[in-house]
C-alpha cells in the first residue's frame, strides 16, 4: 500500500514503517553523540516504551552509554486490510531490531499494561531474559481509557477543568488552524475517572506485582512522567483532571519509595518538559503554549524534544552522581529550563501577541507540526512517500 498522513483533527491515523525506523535511527544518533550514561540500569521493564518519552528512555537507556537490555510493554495495532498500523507498532518492530544487532534484548510485549494477563506475561518475560530481576522500572502509560478489573467497565479519563470553564486556543493539525474551545469543568465522576487511568494506582499494582514476584533487584528504582508547567497551563493542567491525576502519580512515589527501600531502591515522579507527542498534542488548550515555549527555547538553544530530556534525565539526573537530584518535594526536575523565569518572560509575552492570524509567525508552528509528522514516519526528506509499502512483511 501507498502510506501517506491521515491526520483527523490531532489525531494520526496512519503511520509510515520505514519513517518511523528513521525517527528511531536520528535518536540512535544523537544519543550516542550525547554525555554517556554512566552507572546506568542493565534490565529495565519500560510500560509504554513504543512511542513519546517511554521510547525515548528505552532508545537512551540501550543506545546512551548504559547498554541497558529492555521489556517494554505497549499496545499497538499491526498493519492489516483496514489500515497502515500504529507508529508504535513499526517503533518495537525497528528498536527490536537495531538493539540485537547492538547485542542487546529487546523484548516487546503487545497488550494491556492495566491488565493481570500482562503484568503477568512480563513476570515471566522476566524470568526468561532478565534472570528473575529488574533495575529499573518506567511507568510512561498515557491512555484514555482502563477497565476496571470487577465489573470490566472503563474508566475514560476527561481531559477537563475542574470548578469553572476554561476558554482556550487550540492548534488542528489536520487543518493548519487555530481553534477556539470552551471546556466545561469535569463532573465529580469525570475527575475519578481521569484519576483512575493517570493517577498512580497502576503504577502502584506493577511495583506490587514485581515485588511479589520477587522481580525486584537490589537497588531497583521506579520512575514515571509528570507535568505542572507555568501558571497560564494551570487551568488546563494541574488544575485539571490531568493535574489531580498528577498529584496523586506524586504520592504514589512516596508509597512505593518505602515499598523499594527494602530494596534499596527508590521511586520518583519525573517532571518533563512540555514535549510534542500523540498524548500532548491531544491535550486542548495546550499546543499555543508549546508552540511559543519551543519558539523561545530553539532560540536561546536549549530546546530539548523526548530524547534530549531523556537522555540529561539518566546522565545527569538519576544515574549522575552520588545523589539523585531532586526538589523538596522529592521530584526529579526535568523542567528546570523550561520553567526558569528568563524563558517563561519570553513565552508569556509571545502568547500575549499570539492569535489565530499570526501563530505560525510567531510561534514554532512549523517545529510542532515537523515533529507531529516526524512522531508518525512522516516528513522525512529521505523517504518517498508515494512508493509501494509492503506491510506484509511486518505481521509474523
Ligand atoms: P505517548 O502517547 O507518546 O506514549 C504512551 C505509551 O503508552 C505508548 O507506548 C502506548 O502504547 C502506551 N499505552 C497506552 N495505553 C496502553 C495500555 N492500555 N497498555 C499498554 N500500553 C499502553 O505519551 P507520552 O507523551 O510519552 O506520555 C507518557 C507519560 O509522560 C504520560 O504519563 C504523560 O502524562 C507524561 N508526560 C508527558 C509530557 C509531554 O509533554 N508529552 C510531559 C510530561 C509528562
């Protein structure tokens, strides 16, 4: 088949293999060329590690200095009649590859990370090629929706504000343009919700999981992704059903360091910067804020996507001294630059001047929507998107 972008509103329906084994191939590159990760974890279990920061942690962990062996879990679509497949999908197919030739596992397991069926299946995966234990653990799910485990109905998360309505901006990559939305605040019932996919209870069952197993490691840490941003996402954000979900993922770290100090290990939430992925681009209200923060950091030269953060994170951060370098609310701080006063004069007073007739002036429009397509295999001046694509090749 002919693949080419199917974008509907900020959503992407198809992906290109051989663009997405180029996106994994220019992170291969520039992790090699970054500060090495030192000290680094040999047997790391990454949940969501196809696409966004999961995959760039696993890309940095193999590939940066640690030469770390990974089992990752995702849940992505294979190529079939109907469509071209996920991104994530051809993202295990071409890391599975490119770490055996670098010599190292890679294992892939497709399914639902909320599930017993997987927690259990990435015990055994542990058992068969970690000897039994992990290092390192990443919890980098972003979902929509979880089955509750009693009654098999699903909790759909509600990105909302909470309290009052917000008026906010939003950018369509489909159509180029800049959308203006009203959000309702999120019910009672919508916040639970979003709590219950993005909140930290999962994380919290995968530790138990792994303990119970005896898969834990002397040592062993746990870290998973969070956001708070500058005042102006706040609504939206940590304010948010996202936000209150966010917190709880912080306490949760608190709960699991006890659990992993008889291990000697530790648990961090880790707060990223705001990056451009198939879960932000999907938050509204969002993407004009992203788009003069990316404008701004390119120009002083400290703009950072997946992979650069990443990559600082495990060789500055976690593995990079004597200490892990935290906050006093014993947060890993990935959103130092983002957040330095400096930047955030510069972001807040581009926003000020930003509209639905001047963004792609103004903001990195072009940046935002370059590495939407580039998330997606597309946008790559190597490849000819009107070839022939056999898609045949990648269903075992
Ligand atoms: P992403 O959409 O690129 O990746 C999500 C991953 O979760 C994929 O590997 C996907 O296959 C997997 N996944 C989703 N549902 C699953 C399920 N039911 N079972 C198994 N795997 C499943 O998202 P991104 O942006 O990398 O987000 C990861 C985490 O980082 C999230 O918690 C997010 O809130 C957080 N974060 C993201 C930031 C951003 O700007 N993108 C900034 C700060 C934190």
């Amino acid at each position: 088949m002919i693949i080419e972008p199917i974008i509907d509103g900020v959503i992407a329906r198809s992906a290109h293999p051989l663009g997405c084994k180029q996106a994994i191939t220019n992170q291969i590159e520039y992790v090699k060329s970054a500060s090495k990760i030192e000290h680094g974890p040999k047997r790391v279990l990454i949940i969501g590690g196809s696409s966004g920061l999961g995959l760039a942690s696993r890309i940095a962990l193999t590939f940066g200095g640690a030469k770390a062996d990974t089992i990752s879990v995702s849940f992505e679509k294979a190529p079939s009649s109907k469509g071209s497949g996920s991104a994530g999908f051809y993202n295990n197919f071409y890391f599975e590859k490119l770490a055996h030739q670098e010599g190292r596992v890679a294992i892939n397991i497709n399914g639902d990370a909320f599930s017993k069926q997987i927690k259990d299946e990435v015990v055994e995966a542990i058992e068969t090629y970690f000897e039994g234990e992990v290092d390192l653990v990443i919890y980098s799910l972003a979902s929509g929706i979880r089955p509750n485990p009693e009654t098999g109905e699903l909790w759909r998360s509600a990105i909302k504000p909470i309290g009052d309505s917000i008026t906010g901006n939003t950018l369509l990559l489909e159509s180029d343009q800049w959308h203006q939305t009203t959000l309702p605040p999120a019910t009672d019932e919508e916040a639970q919700a979003t709590l219950k996919v993005m909140g930290g209870e999962d994380w919290e069952e995968w530790i138990d999981t792994l303990i119970n197993s005896e898969s834990i490691a002397q040592g062993c840490n746990t870290i998973a992704f969070s956001y708070i941003g500058p005042e102006c996402t706040h609504p939206i954000y940590l304010d948010g059903t996202l936000g209150r979900a966010k917190i709880d993922l912080h306490q949760t770290s608190h709960a699991l360091n006890l659990k992993l100090a008889n291990y000697d290990g530790n648990a961090y939430a880790t707060v990223c910067k705001a990056l451009v992925t198939k879960a932000s681009v999907f938050i509204p209200a969002l993407s004009p804020y992203i788009i003069a923060l990316y404008k701004v950091m390119k120009e002083q030269g400290n703009h950072e996507g997946c992979i650069e953060q990443m990559q600082r994170l495990f060789s500055s951060k976690l593995y990079g001294g004597e200490k892990v370098s935290v906050d006093c609310e014993r947060l890993i701080r990935m959103d130092d630059w983002e957040l330095a006063p400096s930047t955030q004069e510069k972001v807040t007073h581009l926003l000020s001047q930003m509209n639905e007739s001047n963004f792609k002036q103004l903001g990195d429009y072009a940046g935002f929507k370059q590495e939407f397509l580039n998330l997606n295999g597309f946008g790559f001046q190597n490849i000819n998107y009107s070839d022939e694509v056999n898609t045949d090749i990648y269903v075992i």
